[in-house]
C-alpha cells in the first residue's frame, strides 16, 4: 500500500517513536510535584515547550500542550473572544477555514454573536483587502489559517495579520498544515497547530497566545498550562511531538524541493493523461506536498475504493464519500468541480516511483468508472430541432445529473437551452464547473417543484 493522505495525518516519525519510548519511563509523574520524579517530569515539559516555541517562533510561556489540534482552535477562539468581550462580539472567519473554525464560529453566532465569512477566489485565496472590509469596531477576533488542508492554497497571512494589527485586532492562525516546513510569517497574535499533521503522536496540540493578547480561558479554572489547557500533560506524546517537528525543519528545505517536483508532475500530467479533470487550488502559492484535482463524470466513492484496491491511500472532498451528501465546504467555496475529487497528500520521504505508478493507474481507474456510469464519448450530435430540453435527474447522485446534461446537450441547437432539475447539492457546484470546462453558458437556477432547475444554454 501507498499511503497517500499525510494532510489528514502524517505516518509517525522515527524520531517521535524513539522520543516516545524514551520518556515513557521518566515522564510518567506529575511534573507540579517537587520529588525527583516529578523534576524529572518537569524536565522534560520544559525542554519539550522550548523545542516547539523555538519552531513557532515564540517565547516559551506563550504555548501550551493541548490535547488536538481541534482542542486548541477551540480554546483559542473562546478564550480570545472572551478576553475581547468589551471591545465587541464581532468574529471574522475564511470561508475555507477548518471545520473546527467554522463549528466555533457557528457556536459563537448561536449564543448571539456576530460572524462574517470571507470569500476565497477559485484557488481558494483569501484577499487582505476583503478582511480590512470587514473589520468593525466591534470586531473581538479575526481567523485565517495558513494553509488549506484540502487544496494546499497558501494564505496571505502576513498581509491579513498587518491589516488586522492597524485595526487592534487580535488574528488567531491555525497553522495545522504549514507548521510543518516553517514558521508563519507576520504579526499574527495566536496561533493553533496539531502534531499528527508533521508525524508527532495524535492527541497533541499547540496553542500559541502572544504576550498583550487579551485573553481569558473558559471553563472551569486548573492550574495546568498556564489555565488554558485543563487536565494532566501526557509528557511522553508532549515529548514526542516537540522532538518530531525539530526532526521535520531540520529536513524541511530540501524535503519542500523534492515534493514540490512531485506534485507539479501530478498536476501537469494528470490532466494530459485523464480527460476532463480540472486541477484546483494556487499553483503557485501552496504547501510542496499537495495536489487536489476533480474528475469530471466520476463517483468519488467509487474513485477511492478503486484506488484503494489498486494500493493508493488518497482522499476527497467529493459529496459521493461523505454521508452527508454535501460537497466540501473548501471546494464549495471556491466554486469548483467537487464530484471525483481526489487529494493527493504526500508524506516526507515519498520514492517518486510511487507517484509514477500511480499516475500509470489512475487513467484506467478513471475509464473504468465513466464507463460502468455511461459516460457519453460521441460527440454532440447534431440539433434535433427543439430548442429547449427538460432532464428529470430528481433523487440521482452525483455525478449523474452532470452525465445526463452531456449526453443532451447536442439535442438542442446553439443558443438552445437545457434545463436540469435535480435536488443533489453537489449540482450546485458541478453543473457550472461543467460549463466552464465545456465552453457552455450557465445561466442560472430555476425554481421547480422539487429540487432546483439548473439551465445551460448551449454556446457551441
């Protein structure tokens, strides 16, 4: 198997596995006790904080361990707002931030106070000038992350952080996925990462809070980590973490070289080797180890378990693999083809043979799938005469009504129209990145009785 999914959780470092083992026997105490155990204990904390404020850049009584990443987005956002309450209830997030992000800033709304989203363009970019617009003055706290972890856009953090400083606004950054090939750039004032995502043990966070910040931790009060993460340090995977991500930088450079040349391989030859697939995200500004491209006319589920059969450990924001049926929020946002979405997320170390098979695989996967789903490949026929069609794909799935709008689509002449009813979200997305990619013109949607009407008019 080819493990290719490191964004959701990067293969355990070696040097995390020996630190974890190593301080299994002497970080076991409490390290608020005075006897030599607990010293001890307290020894290895301190060292630990220092490795990863000196990998943060921060003064080491500014982090504190948490148990997740989620944990610590959580906590800094509550906190931050809490320590800005007299200021205003005013929250700014991106529209592509984290779901733990978006899921404070829902919780934040839902107990009355204020949230405004801010856009990305198609590569799922934010614009500094979008942030300063909605700064008010009662805006208590601003988020942007650093890096997308679906499409690996990198964000203008430096400018963001400098427009929200001249506002007085506190920015938290969640720096999950950049964390990992160095520090963030800019005068940011909090800052939340994950040690699961640079090959540290899952159930460890950092959460950064610079001295000046507001700040006023919720919950019942404990003495641990400054009162900002309650509960008992788990020292050993603390001490893992902080010796993993030291590991990462030290091979950061030349490991970021190696793997940027890897995906722009994936990105180039993916759409000469598969037809109709549409490469998303920055292809300048983003993480070296990220490509995401959406097939069109393909199940994402069945794409996956495909590629999983075939030894490819791969993700996707397509709605086909998610219960819920709805697109990701990211691809949502961007405005692009969510169905057969594929994320390629490549942890340090991997061999290049194994991108080269696996762009040997992927073409055959892809037919395989358009052809069990009736994927037309004529092409269009001529105008039958009417200059309008109805396609019922009500209670069908992605990619279906895509599918039936293509085979279609040569029934009417140019300047005609097709109408798609389907009640599908993801058609939302699909049926104008369909467009886009054929030269059709998307008009617009259409109340219907049920699920929405979707009109294409055909352009050639």
């Amino acid at each position: 198997m080819v493990y290719f999914d490191a964004a959701s959780a990067a293969p355990l470092h070696p040097v995390a596995r020996q630190a974890l083992q190593a301080s299994l026997d002497e970080g076991w105490a409490d390290p608020a006790r005075l006897y030599r155990e607990g010293r001890r204990a307290r020894l290895l904390l301190d060292a630990a904080r220092e490795a990863a404020a000196e990998a943060v850049g921060c003064r080491p009584d500014e982090l504190v361990f948490t148990t997740s990443g989620t944990r610590a987005v959580h906590a800094g956002i509550e906190g931050a707002l809490a320590g800005r309450r007299r200021a205003g209830r005013h929250l700014i997030v991106s529209a592509v931030e984290h779901s733990s992000v978006l899921h404070s800033a829902d919780v934040h709304e839902a107990a009355g106070g204020s949230v405004t989203q801010i856009p990305v363009d198609r590569t799922g970019r934010v614009s500094p000038s979008a942030y300063a617009d909605a700064l008010r003055p009662d805006t208590a706290l601003a988020c942007l992350q650093s890096a997308n972890h679906e499409v690996g856009t990198e964000q203008p953090v430096a400018e963001v952080a400098q427009v929200c400083r001249a506002a007085g606004v506190p920015l938290l950054v969640d720096a999950a996925q950049s964390l990992v090939w160095g520090r963030v750039e800019g005068d940011w004032s909090l800052l939340t990462a994950s040690a699961h995502k640079w090959g540290g043990p899952s159930g460890v966070g950092l959460l950064v809070v610079r001295k000046g910040v507001r700040f006023a931790p919720q919950g019942p009060v404990d003495e641990r980590e400054s009162g900002r993460a309650a509960g008992f340090e788990n020292i050993p995977a603390v001490v893992a973490a902080a010796a993993s991500l030291r590991a990462v930088r030290a091979e950061a450079a030349a490991e970021a070289a190696r793997l940027r040349e890897l995906t722009d391989r994936i990105r180039v030859r993916v759409p000469a080797l598969v037809p109709d697939v549409e490469v998303v995200g920055d292809d300048t500004h983003r993480l070296p180890g990220i490509v995401t491209f959406s097939c069109l006319y393909v199940d994402g589920e069945a794409l996956l378990h495909e590629l999983d059969r075939a030894g490819f450990s791969v993700s996707s924001g397509s709605s086909c693999t998610s219960s819920t049926l709805i697109p990701s929020h990211v691809l949502k946002a961007m405005g692009v083809l969510s169905e057969g979405n594929v994320r390629v997320s490549l942890p340090p170390g991997t061999p290049s043979a194994d991108v080269d098979r696996f762009l040997s695989v992927l073409p055959g996967t892809v037919a395989a799938i358009r052809e069990k789903l009736g994927v037309p490949v004529e092409p269009a026929r001529a105008p039958a005469g009417s200059d309008s069609l109805v396609v019922d794909a009500l209670g069908r799935r992605c990619p279906i009504p895509v599918i039936e709008l293509a085979k279609v689509i040569g029934d009417v002449p140019v300047g005609g129209t097709v109408r798609v009813l389907s009640d599908d979200e993801a058609a939302r997305l699909d049926i104008p990145a369909w467009c886009e990619m054929r030269g059709q013109e998307y008009v617009g949607e259409q109340a219907a009785e049920r699920g929405v009407g979707y009109v294409v008019r055909r352009v050639k």
